[in-house]
C-alpha cells in the first residue's frame, strides 16, 4: 500500500481537500466535505519529526466531528470498517460516509474488495480545539495526546 498522496493540484500546504493512496488496481481517495479539513504533513519534515518523538506516526490528520468521504475507484461490492464497524455505503452516493465523534487518536481503515483486504495507511483524528504545527503552544496536539494516555 503506497502512502498518501495530495492531488498536485493542492500544491505544497498543510490544509488540503483530499488525499489518495493506491494499491494495486485501486485508488481510495479521502475528500473533505468543506473547506481544506485534511492536514497533511509531509514526509522529512520537521513538525513529522515532532510528531513521531510522541510516537504519532500518521501523515494525515482528519478533525473530528467534520465529515468525510472514502471513495474508492472500483468500489463495487466493498466492504470498509473502521475498526471493527463497518462503514456502509451512502444509499444515494457512491462513497463511504467517515466522521468521528468524541474520537482522538489513530485510525485505520480496513477495505475488503474482491477476495482482498486492504488497511489502509493510517490517520489520526484531532479535535479542531488543538493546535496542530506550532510545537510551543500547550495546546499542541501531541502534548495533549501524551497527557491523555499517561492518566
């Protein structure tokens, strides 16, 4: 599975409206509802660094509460869990519905299609409240997480 990807068209930021990844034959794309809501850090860099001190090592980080989409460009007949639940595909679109409530922390999302299973690479949920690149602030997204799973 290749890592994720930014659509050139986003160019270089750390807010963009979609993400991709393949495998093989197939492409899963994650596209933010509204606005650039996907923070994509890239590889090599600092605040990556930073991250992976704390043992964070998702590259995409999606907000709770806001909605996604899953598209997959073969997707008939897939299954996708997140987790051990299953996502069920929009009755009237063809994607898979992702939005996390009161849920911080790693996620991975698993597509059976074909006879293959497929994990996707990981993401990690953030709530918007947190500060996510400027390392200082207490609010700093890592530091948060650290006081979280050390109580």
């Amino acid at each position: 599975m290749s890592d994720w990807k930014v659509p050139a068209k986003f160019g270089q930021k750390f807010e963009v409206g979609e993400v991709y990844c393949e495998e093989r034959d197939y492409q899963f794309f994650i596209k933010a509802l509204k606005g650039p809501f996907i923070i994509f850090i890239e590889n090599d860099s600092e605040l990556l660094r930073e991250y992976m001190k704390h043992k964070i090592t998702a590259k995409v980080f999606l907000y709770e509460w806001n909605e996604y989409r899953l598209v997959i460009n073969k997707s008939k007949g897939a299954k996708v869990f997140s987790g051990a639940q299953e996502i069920y595909k929009d009755e009237y679109g063809d994607f898979y519905p992702l939005q996390y409530t009161n849920q911080l922390g790693r996620v991975r999302l698993r597509v059976e299609i074909e006879g293959k299973s497929f994990y996707l690479p990981e993401i990690e949920v953030i709530s918007p409240k947190l500060n996510y690149k400027e390392t200082e602030d207490e609010l700093f997204y890592p530091k948060f997480y650290d006081t979280l799973r050390n109580e």
